[in-house]
C-alpha cells in the first residue's frame, strides 16, 4: 500500500515535472529572502556587533526585549501601529467589499470597466508620488483644499502640522490608493457564483436588493474571512498585512510623516528603522522584530479560533 502510493506521487511528479520546474524560482526567491534570513533572529539574543557577527557576539538573552519594554518611544509606536491599523480594519477593509458588489451590479459592461480602470490607477503610482500629491493638496494657504476653505470664508489649516490631522490623512489616501486593486478577488468571488442561484431567487420573488443581500455577499464571504484573518495578523506589524488589508505600509507612513506629526505617525516599523538603520542598534531592532511576529500569530490563531467558532469554518 505504502509502495505503490510512493510510485503514485513519483509518477505524478514526472507527468507534472514541466510546472514544478516553473516554481523552483518563486521556491528558491521565498528560501532566499524569507527564510534563509530567519537565522539572523539570533540577534536578537545577543549584544550583536557586527564584526564580530552571530557567532562570537555576547548572549544576553532577553535584556533588549527588557530595554524596548520600558521605553516610552516603543508604547507610543506600539499605539499608532495598532490605533491607525484597527481604524483601516474597521473602517476602509470592508469598503472594497461594498464597492466590488455595488461595481457588479452596474448594467453598463462599458462603464464597469471605466470606473475599474479609474480606480486601479492609483494603486500603480508609488507612494513618495501620493505623498508628494498629497502636500500640495493639503499645503497651508496654497493647497488646493485650503484654497477652497478659504473661498468658503473658514481660515485655512495646517494639515501636515497638527498631529490631529494625520490619521484621518493617512486613512483616506490608503482607501484613495487600494480600493480599486483590493476589489479585484471580490469581483473574483463575485464573477464565481453560480449564476442559478440569482435565477432561482429572482424565481422565489427576491427582488435585486434582496439577491445582492442573499447571494452576492454570502458568495464573497469566504473571501473576506480569509483576508479580515491575515489583515488582523498584520495588526501589530503596521506593514499593511496581506493583499487586500487596505492598511499603510511603511512606505506610505514614512513618506507622510514629519518631525511635527511625529507623535501620530511614528509607527513601530518606523521605530525599528530608526533603532536598528539609523541608530546601528541591529539587535534591540531585531528583538522589537520578534515580538512583532510573536504577536501576530497570536492574533492569527486566536482570530482564527474564533471566526471558526462562529460560523463552522475559517482560515485553518
């Protein structure tokens, strides 16, 4: 029995030896850079220098995870990753789901496609160009934005001065930038459902509201589950989770950010970029690096848990 399901699996690698061989550079990319580089961890164990690198730096077990626990920089980082990534969360991640069910009940194939296009621009334009977009339009007294208040008879504001201002800023350029891109495996799941089952409700008398309520959003359920499970994963890391998160990057925070908002947009990717590149603290950065990851399989496995129990089935 063993045998033969051992000649199984080799005869199925040999018919299929042409597609695997497609995966070895996605294998060897994923090995290379994710977990090759795992082994540098260590690091974060150790009073890291890095001529002598981790095989004759000091172990010091766990004083860097000590030292970032009582500094006051790593709470207000730790707060501005997880206030600016629940508010996406419970704000903008359901937004491409509203938007891909309201796209797909358009009549007008044509203008579908227009608005798809429109919205999938931004999301191809790099974030220093959104940023840089972004000052012009929100810049004191010459920004177009402030320019209109002013038309309006309000005195103009200070956008990138107040720190009050930065979230509400971020959030919208993220929504602006990704609900376009994120809708793409909603209309997926979407364009999926079998097209019976709005037949036989429009049979049943259900009427178009009632058909996107009982079977187009049923349909994309299982799609959003998946991503809502990885989004709350990535709440602790502030790097914008999987596709379809819609939450900032580093990259997006870091181009938004100025010594005046600091306070609000100082994220902890950010920190560990200050600690560990600007201020060559490569251990204390890379024990913050663990307990970000640490955290987020907590928050994976637990949310997990729980989605599973109230609906029968989730991620894993």
């Amino acid at each position: 029995m063993r045998q033969s399901r051992i000649s199984g699996r080799i005869r199925t690698i040999s018919q299929q030896k042409v597609l695997l061989l497609f995966l070895l550079p996605a294998v060897a990319f994923v090995a290379v850079f994710n977990y090759i580089p795992m082994f540098g961890l260590v690091m974060a164990f150790q009073d890291y220098n890095i001529l002598d690198g981790y095989f004759r730096s000091e172990f010091v077990g766990l004083e860097h995870f000590r030292a970032f626990f009582e500094a006051p920089d790593f709470y207000r980082a730790l707060r501005n990753t997880l206030a600016i990534n629940l508010i996406c969360l419970l704000v903008v991640f359901p937004l491409p789901i509203v938007f891909s069910i309201l796209l797909n009940e358009l009549f007008s194939s044509k203008l579908k496609k227009t608005i798809q296009t429109i919205t999938y621009l931004p999301y191809f334009i790099s974030w220093v160009v959104v940023g840089g977009l972004f000052y012009k339009l929100l810049e004191s007294q010459s920004g177009a934005v402030n320019v209109l208040l002013q038309s309006l008879g309000f005195e103009d504001v200070a956008f990138f001065r107040e720190p009050a201002y930065f979230w509400p800023i971020i959030v919208i350029a993220t929504i602006w930038k990704g609900i376009g891109w994120n809708s793409i495996l909603y209309l997926s799941a979407i364009n999926a459902i079998d097209p019976h089952l709005y037949e036989a409700a429009e049979v049943d008398g259900a009427n178009r509201w009632q058909r996107m309520w009982h079977v187009t959003l049923p349909g994309v359920t299982g799609t959003a589950v998946f991503l809502f499970i990885l989004t709350v994963g990535s709440l602790i890391n502030g790097s914008g989770g999987a596709s379809g998160s819609m939450a900032p990057n580093f990259e997006a925070l870091w181009n938004f950010r100025n010594a005046l908002v600091a306070e609000r947009s100082d994220v902890l990717d950010i920190y560990v970029y200050q600690q560990g590149v600007q201020g060559a603290q490569y251990a204390y950065a890379a024990a913050i690096g663990v307990f970000q990851s640490l955290l987020s399989i907590v928050l994976i496995f637990t949310s997990n848990y729980l989605i599973k129990k109230w609906r029968g089935s989730a991620l894993f």
